[in-house]
C-alpha cells in the first residue's frame, strides 16, 4: 500500500495539513458511539465475563530447560528473573554490559539491577529464545517475568478472554488458571 492518492497528494501531507486548519472536528463524530457505564458492544453481550476473576497471564514453561511459572506482563517494560532462581541455575552474568536500571511497581519503592544473565526461554513445546534477564529480587510471586522488551520482539500476544497467549504462528499456550488472586504459588 502507497501512501500516494490517486490525486498525488501523500496521506501525511493531507494528515498534517487537517491538524493545521482543524479539518477534524466535532461534525465528523455525529455517528460515534458513546459508551455507557457497564454496556457491551459487539459479541460481549453474550459473553460470560465478570470484572471480579482477576486473571494474571501466567504460563507454565521453561528457563535453560527448568520448568517454572513465567509471568508474561505487559505493564513491565523490562524482563526479570529472580536472584534465588538465578542461584539454583547457575547462571553467569553478562559481563562488562556497563548498565543499571531502577524499577518500581514490583514492590513499593524502587530497586536498583546491575545483574544480567543470558537465558534459553522455551514457550509452547516448539519455540526457543535466548534473551538476556535482568537479575533482581522483584517480589511478584513466580520466578520469571517477561516484560514487553520480550514479547513484542517475540510475537507474544495474551488473549484474556481465552485464557491463552499466542505466539507468531497461532500456537495458543493456556495461562494457568488460579482460583484465587491471593495464591501465588498457583
């Protein structure tokens, strides 16, 4: 697909000249939708889903061939793996890669890495990847977790409804199931 019309005219040259005279106005949303408080749209209605099963997209899969419960979370910017499970690996540190990172949102405050480790990730029976985890104590429950610096890269997409996370060729890997969001040994 171009981005040249018909006419010539590029799309971000039209783009760019609606933002400057204001050609998107409110007379172009008379047939939008507002949204109620509680309504459902499209093939929700029918649908089972109430707002109370807290779902955590967890999986069950492996590190350096370890079989553990991997976080995927997509509200985590960066991948992390556990100082205790780092131990129990025996994994190396990358070294001489010269960088630190703060975090917060895994425990109050913030904590400091210097620690990265290179590790074979296995999602689904098939699909390997070596990437390189930070190593901290992150206090979110499970051993792993993989934040978007890996999923985006990886092709990884979480289907919530399903309780599943799919990979680049629509293999669909089942989240692990948990009666209660206070159990995280699950």
């Amino acid at each position: 697909m171009s981005d040249e019309e018909e006419d010539g005219s590029s799309t971000e040259a039209w783009v760019s000249s609606a933002v400057q005279r204001g050609a998107y106005s409110g007379r172009d949303t008379q047939g939008a939708t507002k949204l109620q408080p509680g309504e459902r749209l499209g093939w929700w209605p029918a649908q089972r889903f109430d707002r109370r099963d807290r779902v955590r997209a967890l999986v069950k899969d492996a590190v350096n061939d370890a079989r553990t419960r991997i976080l995927l979370d997509t509200g985590a910017n960066v991948s992390v793996i556990s100082e205790k499970f780092a131990k129990q690996l025996r994994l190396r540190d990358v070294q001489g890669h010269g960088r630190c990172m703060e975090t917060q949102g895994f425990t109050k405050g913030t904590m400091a890495a210097t620690r990265r480790a290179l590790v074979k990730v296995t999602l689904g029976w098939q699909h390997v990847y070596e990437f390189e985890l930070w190593i901290m104590d992150h206090g979110a429950g499970v051993d792993v977790v993989l934040g978007t610096d890996f999923m985006i890269p990886a092709g990884v997409r979480l289907d919530m409804f399903h309780a599943t996370a799919r990979l680049t060729d629509e293999v669909s890997i089942p989240l692990i199931k948990k009666l209660n969001m206070q159990d995280d040994r699950g």
